[in-house]
C-alpha cells in the first residue's frame, strides 16, 4: 500500500468537515408515510417489485390486515426445501447439485439428466489458462468477499460472449459460475493466508466425481481429508443457502440484470451485497458474539450471568457496541426459520463427534433469553425467531472452516439462485427498475465563487 501524508490525510479531514452535514435529511421529509424506506412497507414487510416463479419465503399470514405469526416454510420451485433435505438425509446422498439443477432449469432432473448436469459442473469448474496466476496470486486481497468480485468481474474477459443475454448463454455462464466460484474462493483464501499471515501456501485441483462440497472441503484442507459426516453436512448447508427469493443481494443481481448488463457486472454486484453485515456477512458476526459471550460468561454460565451479559450487550456496552444480538429476527419470518430448524436438527451428531454439545447449547440458551429480552424491550406485537445466522457461523467452525470463508462459501451455494433470478429478470421483468427519491432540497440561488 502506498505510503499516505499527514498533509493529505489533513487535507481530507477538512474536506469531510465541509460536508458532514450535508448528508442530514430533515426529520419531516423522513416521517412521510408515502416513503418505503429500505424498501419496506410500514409494518416491515417488503415493497412487492416484481413476481417469481424460483422460491418462496413464507412466515406469516394476513388476517384483517394485521400478520399473524406462523411456522417459516422455504421452498424452492414449489418444493419445500425440508423435503429435499430429508430425501437427501435418508438416502445419503449429496443434494446441491440437483438443487442447482432445479433452480437454474425449473424442475427436478431425472437420474441421467442429474448424472449429466454434474458430469458438465466437471467440465465447466476449469479456470482459464493461468487464472489463478495473474487474478489471485498476482493481485491477492484481505477479503476474500472483495477479491471474488474482483474475480466475477475479471471473468468477463475471459469470455468469448460475454454481453450475450439469450437463454443459453445465460445457461452457459451460470453453470461456470455455479462451477467455478467455490474453486476461486478457496484459492482466495490461500493467496490472502501467504501474503497476508505469511503461512505457507498450497493450492489443491478439485477431484472428479465428487461433490460440490466434497471437493471445497477437500480444497481447502492442508492434507484433503475430510469425513463423510462433515461433507454431507456442509452439502446441507449449501441446500439451505442457494435460494431465498426476497433479499438484498437477489434484488441487487436482479436490478443490474434489468438494465441490461452482462452476467459478470450484476453477479459481481450480488457478491458485493452479500458481504455487508447485514447481509451474508451476518453469520461471522454471529459466531463473533458467540466467542465474546464465552469469553466473558464462560462456556455453561449461569442464567443470571448469561442474562447480565446479553443486556450489556443490547445496551451497547458490551460485544461490538451495536446493541444487537447477531443472528436473531427475520423481515418474514416470525415463529420459526425453517434453515435454522434443519441446521439444529442435523448439527448435533457432528457437534458430539467434536466434543462441542455445549456449544449448541450455549447458543441455543442465548437464541431462547435474546429473543425474550428483545420482545420485551420493543413491546413487539409479534414473534420473532433466530434466522439462519445464528447457526450456520457456529456449524462452519465445527467443520474448521475459517470465518474469512463463512461469507464467501454463502455466495458459491447462493450462486444458482442468483443466476436463475437473472436469467427471469431478463426473461420476465422487461423494464429497467427506477425506485425513486424525493429531493428535501428543491432549489437555491448559484453564488460567484468570488462572493462566497
């Protein structure tokens, strides 16, 4: 990094002393009724833009107009994702690849057609030429999130037909993507640890006939090994993540999409969304929290102690000082997120094989008394559950997966969702989506700079 001056460093504090207020919007023109601030309707739920024929979220129900609270059901095309997932449970058998394919082509594939979509996720997860040398190696990042951006983006040059819209070609460059993400993460993630952490480095090719999840893990271990307890349930993990219909980072991919970008711009411009916070990088705040809480309550703290600390904590005094507990509520869903259900339900086997039962419950102590706590603090009228979050950073240490790639490892399973909104925001939308903002400042006299 280039060395910095205290005189420009000077220069740009002054500079932000001129403006900072310039950016307060006055109290009344925020009060307008008319004005779906984040996009959300006055009762919390999200401003309808568009329809779907990919997945749904369901969490409540209307009844006279006011939502009453329900189970969380997700289904992907129609099918709930539980029953995927307990197909897929039962049968032992790796289920991402076949959730990619009903996402992308809208319905279920029959043995062969699954057998041939995985034998073309083969083909397509090869790297151009040299990839790896002059987009990882030679520009490596600090963020994995960043650099997979960077990454998408550079794809585009690397495309014979990369502004082609037609179906096919978009069939085409999402199956590299669905492909390729994963094996750019991973080597990422090794170029950040050499020159970041100065540690060794090895970069290791996907095997064939694996699984998706196989092969991450397989790439991203020192020695490839891996049991096959911790690779179906990292494929349970990527089912749980490939879709989930309304959110920021789908509404970012499909917004890029209706201008009529190219694939690399818009899927680029998901990764970006889904690394904030607020977003997909929710997960690593979580198992943030978590560590905290340990480390200042003790692995199995009493409930006064546990108590204490998470009032510390949405007091803003204790944990990150943002006063939230990570991990907890959900724009739609209300009594119950059926992804955290699933992970709780499946977690317990591992979490013994790693002597790590305490965890789950600890977590699940802190899921039970925060939601108390935060209902009681808002006078909510309605319930509210833990999100997937809360969970899936907790399940990704005990797969030893380092929270640098809890982010980037949501961003390869949500691929396949954000290409098939893609390719029916093109498909379907047919106009360019234009939200609107009101000016608070209608009009002012231009000064000379000689008078000012």
């Amino acid at each position: 990094m280039a060395t910095i001056s205290p005189v420009y460093e000077q220069d740009i504090h002054s500079l932000y002393a001129k403006l900072a207020a310039q950016y307060v919007i006055p109290q009344r023109c925020l009060n307008d009724p008319n004005i779906k601030h984040g996009l959300r309707n006055a009762d919390g739920t999200g401003v309808l833009v568009g329809v779907s024929n990919i997945g749904s979220v369901q969490g409540y129900y209307m009844e006279d107009g006011v939502r009453q609270p329900a189970p969380g059901r997700l289904y992907y095309r129609g099918i709930s994702v539980e029953d995927i997932v307990e197909a897929h449970r039962a049968a032992g058998t790796f289920g991402y690849e076949e959730v990619a394919y009903l996402l992308l082509i809208g319905k279920l594939p029959t043995a062969r057609q699954l057998e041939a979509f995985r034998h073309l996720l083969e083909q397509a997860r090869e790297l151009p030429e040299r990839f790896n040398e002059d987009n990882i190696l030679r520009q490596p990042s600090a963020n994995i999130m960043n650099q997979l951006g960077r990454c998408v983006l550079d794809l585009y040059a690397y495309d014979d037909n990369p502004d082609d819209t037609s179906l096919e070609n978009l069939t085409r460059q999402s199956v590299e993507l669905i492909a390729r993400v994963p094996i750019i993460s991973a080597n990422a993630y090794r170029a950040k640890r050499y020159y970041y952490e100065h540690k060794s480095m090895y970069l290791h090719n996907p095997a064939p006939g694996l699984s998706l999840s196989e092969n991450f893990l397989r790439m991203l271990r020192k020695d490839k090994q891996y049991t096959p307890e911790e690779a179906h349930l990292l494929d349970l993990m990527m089912i749980l993540h490939a879709e989930h219909s309304s959110n920021n980072s789908t509404f970012v991919c499909r917004a890029m999409s209706s201008s009529g970008t190219d694939t690399y711009s818009a899927i680029a411009g998901a990764v970006g969304s889904l690394k904030g916070p607020l977003h997909g990088g929710a997960n690593a705040k979580a198992l943030d929290m978590f560590t905290d809480v340990k480390a200042n309550v003790g692995a199995d703290p009493t409930d006064d102690a546990l108590s204490a600390y998470l009032d510390r904590i949405l007091d803003k005094q204790a944990g990150d000082r943002s006063g939230k507990i990570y991990g907890l509520g959900h724009a739609v869903y209300t009594m119950s997120d059926p992804r955290a259900v699933i992970i709780k339900k499946y977690a317990l086997s591992l979490a013994e094989h790693k002597g790590r039962e305490g965890d789950l419950v600890l977590m699940d102590r802190i899921e039970r008394m925060g939601i108390e706590k935060i209902m009681d603090r808002r006078k909510r009228p309605i319930a509210m559950c833990a999100n997937v979050d809360m969970y899936s950073g907790l399940i990704y240490d005990m797969l030893d997966i380092p929270p640098d790639m809890f982010t980037p490892l949501f961003a390869s399973a949500r691929m396949a969702g954000w290409c098939a909104h893609r390719m029916e925001e093109i498909s379907t939308g047919l106009r360019i989506m234009r939200p609107a903002y009101r000016a608070a400042q209608i009009r002012r006299a231009y000064i000379p700079v000689e008078e000012r």
